[in-house]
C-alpha cells in the first residue's frame, strides 16, 4: 500500500507487535521512518476491553479540564503543575509532568482515588497518551483486524513450533551482532525443516 507525501510517494509499513513493543521510543522510531502504529502498549487490552477501567473517574486521563486550563478530579479540586522531569533511559528524551492536588483533605472520594494521607500526585504525558489512542484507533479499524489475524497466522505458529517444539526459548549469545547470527541460524533451521517435511509429504503422495 502507498501514501501521498508532499508529492512524493512512500511505502507505508504496518509494523504488527504484542505488547511488549508498544514503547514511546518504538512509537518515535515508526513516526521518524514513516511507519503506521500497530503495536499494542501495556495496557491495550485492559484499556479496551475492560470498561470499568477505561471510565474510571479517578484516572488522571479521566479528569475533566477546567475554564482555567487546570485539571480537576471529581471533588472539583484543580492540580498544580509541580515539575517536568525526563524518563530514566529514554534515547528519545521523553518527559512525564508530574501535578498534585490543591488540598485532598475532607475528600469523600480519597479511599477510592488515592492511597496516602497526601495529596494525590499524577504524572502525565500527552504525547504517549494521544499515541495510545492512535493505536487504539488504528488497531480497532477493519485495517488493523486484518493485520493482526495476518500475524496470529504467520508469526505465532512459528514462535510456537520453534519455542516449544524445538525448546528454543532463550538467546544464549551477547552482543547485537552474536544475537543476529544465532536467530538467523535458528530460522535457517526452522526453514530446513519446513522444506524436509515438504518434500518428505510430495514423495508419499507421488
């Protein structure tokens, strides 16, 4: 598939992935090379299956934003901008805003929405929040259905031949380029099989 770019045109990539994929820095990279957002964060599955969770009125992505630009939970009680702050061992220099309450105290809602006697503290970033809702979109369109059946198909059964009928579950080697070669070796195996097989099942037929 192709997309229009100032006149230009480009392939557009589908990168599919679990969970375990869906980093800010991963979401950075695909926007830097031109690809779509199709892996799954964390809590993609909670987020949009679990409605409980996703209405929850005291998550800090839930609270209502006042006249004055300023967050309020459902007391009513706006929070102040405390400090910004990068996150330890991102190469992408993503920052969390960190807010507390005004005054938590009295708050018939506290045993629900916090865990402390102090104010409550949330930390936020809107830019992985709108990329969340990006994959969430992108993911629940007909488009990302099919993308992921696709790899439940092509991928899984794989994974599962190689991890748990071969007992290939651990990379032994160190270093990027010894991590390379083993798995390249791993799958010329695994495609050696496939092809013994194959040619083992046309000479019972023939």
């Amino acid at each position: 598939m192709y997309k229009q770019y100032d006149e230009t045109i480009s392939t557009v990539i589908y990168p599919v992935a679990d969970a375990g994929y869906g980093s800010f820095n991963n979401y950075i990279f695909c926007e830097q090379k031109g690809m779509e957002k199709y892996m799954k964060f964390t809590m993609f599955k909670k987020e949009t299956t679990d409605k409980k969770y996703h209405n929850d009125p005291f998550r800090a992505v839930n609270f209502e934003i006042g006249d004055d630009g300023k967050m309020r939970c459902p007391n009513g009680k706006s929070f102040n901008f405390l400090y910004r702050h990068h996150v330890k061992g991102n190469q992408y220099g993503r920052q969390e805003e960190v807010y507390q309450c005004e005054d938590c105290s009295g708050c018939p809602y506290a045993s629900k929405c916090k865990k402390t006697d102090k104010n409550k503290t949330v930390r936020i970033n809107e830019e992985l929040t709108a990329m969340h809702q990006e994959v969430i979109n992108n993911l629940e369109s007909i488009q990302g259905a099919l993308l992921r059946m696709n790899r439940s198909i092509q991928a899984e059964g794989t994974f599962g031949i190689i991890k748990n009928d071969r007992w290939y579950k651990r990379i032994v080697r160190k270093g990027i380029e010894s991590v390379k070669l083993e798995v390249l070796l791993v799958s010329i195996g695994h495609n050696l099989y496939k092809y013994h097989n194959k040619k083992m099942r046309l000479q019972e037929a023939a």
